[in-house]
C-alpha cells in the first residue's frame, strides 16, 4: 500500500524514459525485445503494477530497483499512453 502523495511526488516520466523506453520507446509503442505496444494496453492498474513489480518475460523486475510508489506511479504513467 503506498499512498496518493508518494505516488504523486514521483516523476514518472522520466523513470519511463530512464528504465522502459528502451524497449518500449518514448510514447509506448516500439516493441523491440518483445515489449509490449502500451498504446494498446487495456490491462487495468493493478495487473500493470504486477507486472512491472514481477517483471514478464524478458522483462527486468522492478521491486528490487523501484519503491512501491514509483512502481504505481510508472503503471498509472503508462495508462496516459493508450490511445
């Protein structure tokens, strides 16, 4: 549990651009390594932390790089991508 505040503090675009646009490109669509186009994403909030906590795939997990509220912070920027 992590609360709106922390959650709110954290730049989240720039940890995109730091630890997923690589893969993922700058607006979520690049797919290089197998990510997924996050331009299409329709997972909802709690199964986007899980996966970026966990990790998927080829998928780097987060929990031991990321605080809990920037992993929320991370999931809830890439629901601004979806077009």
């Amino acid at each position: 549990a992590v609360s709106v505040a922390n959650v709110d503090a954290v730049d989240s675009k720039k940890l995109f651009r730091m630890h997923c646009a690589i893969c993922h490109g700058f607006k979520g669509d690049m797919k290089i390594n197998g990510a997924k186009d996050l331009t299409k994403s329709k997972i909802p909030l709690n199964q986007s932390v899980a996966q970026i906590y966990h990790g998927k795939g080829l998928m780097t997990p987060y929990r031991s790089i990321l605080s809990d509220a920037e992993i929320v912070a991370m999931a809830k920027y890439t629901e601004t991508l979806r077009k």
